[in-house]
C-alpha cells in the first residue's frame, strides 16, 4: 500500500529505506565495545592534538611577546638612566634594549595565523618607529643641548603614548588570535 502511494507520488519506496539502513548499519556497529573504543581513541588523539597545537601557539606569542616588552623596557630605562645621570653606561642597555626590539618584531609577525593580527603588526611597527625615534631624539638632545631640553621632550609625555598604545595593541593582537584562530590554521602553521 506504501509503495503503491510512493508509486503515485512519482518517488521510488527504496529511497526511504537507504536512512533506515545506515542507522540499522550504525547501530550495530555500536553494540560492538571494540568499534565504540576505537572512535573515542580517535577523537581523544584528534582533541588533545588541537589542545598541544593551540597551546605551543600560545606559548610562542606569548614568550616573543615578553621578549619585545622587556626590549622595550630596557631601551626605556636606558634612555632614562642616561637622561638623569648622563652616564653613558646606560646606553649600552638603551642599545640591548632597541636591538631586541628589531630583532623579535618580524619573528612575532611571523609567529601570527590570523591575517587581520598581521594587519596590526604593521601599526605595531609603525609604534615602535615612533617610539624609538623619541627615545633617540630625547638623547640627542641631552648630547647638544644638555639636560634640561631632553627632559623638557620626556615630560611632554609623547613617549608614554606610545608605549601606552603598544601595550594595547599587543594585547589586542593576543585577543584577536586566541578569538580567531582555528586548528586548522594551526595545523599548518606549525614548523
């Protein structure tokens, strides 16, 4: 009788069989304890795979992150060291400080997946020129013109912006791709 009104409707009875056959064929694959191990041993390797790849990501950003911070931190204090004293000792960490700077800015762009974080790489490092030009320009003018005019350009507070405004984006880079970034793109992204 089904058939026949499967007939008339002008769609064959068999292909409403072909569902019930898959679920008759899943079934009991599943009263098999072997074939239910073997899909949750499947799927624990796949999870903790994602799991060890979304955290080696991780802890790469994060550790050339600090890297430019402390980079930053000890050109600061360089520059500030030598601001006060006029100790030239304290541009040899100004120094250490902006090589770091130069030398981990292409490794973090490098170490993003997601394409709008590379964006903000490019303002990133556009910060970071203004930032160091500052730095540079403020011991120049301690060189020229003495103490009194680098400390007038400190006090301007154009410096902290700056710094102010790259702590920011390295932070809204480190959100953007912990939001973004799929395991797939780690997947391929992985060296």
């Amino acid at each position: 009788m089904i058939g026949s009104c499967m007939a008339l409707i002008g769609k064959p009875a068999i292909q409403y069989s072909r569902p019930r056959r898959a679920w008759r064929a899943l079934w009991a694959a599943c009263k098999r304890p072997h074939v239910i191990g073997a899909v949750l041993g499947l799927y624990a390797i796949a999870f903790t795979y994602i799991s060890m790849a979304q955290l080696t990501h991780e802890r790469r950003l994060t550790e050339v992150e600090r890297r430019m911070t402390f980079g930053l931190l000890y050109a600061e204090s360089g520059q500030r060291g030598y601001l006060l004293t006029g100790d030239r000792a304290f541009l040899v960490q100004y120094r250490s400080g902006l090589n770091a700077l130069t030398t981990y800015e292409p490794v973090y762009r490098d170490a993003l997946v997601d394409s709008k974080s590379k964006n903000g790489c490019f303002e990133l490092e556009s910060l970071l020129r203004r930032k160091t030009a500052e730095m540079s320009l403020t011991i120049a003018m301690h060189d020229q013109f003495g103490q009194a005019a680098a400390i007038a350009i400190v006090d301007d507070k154009g410096g902290n912006a700056y710094t102010e405004k790259i702590y920011r984006l390295l932070l809204t880079i480190r959100n953007r791709e912990a939001d973004r970034v799929a395991p797939f793109q780690l997947w391929s992204s992985q060296r």
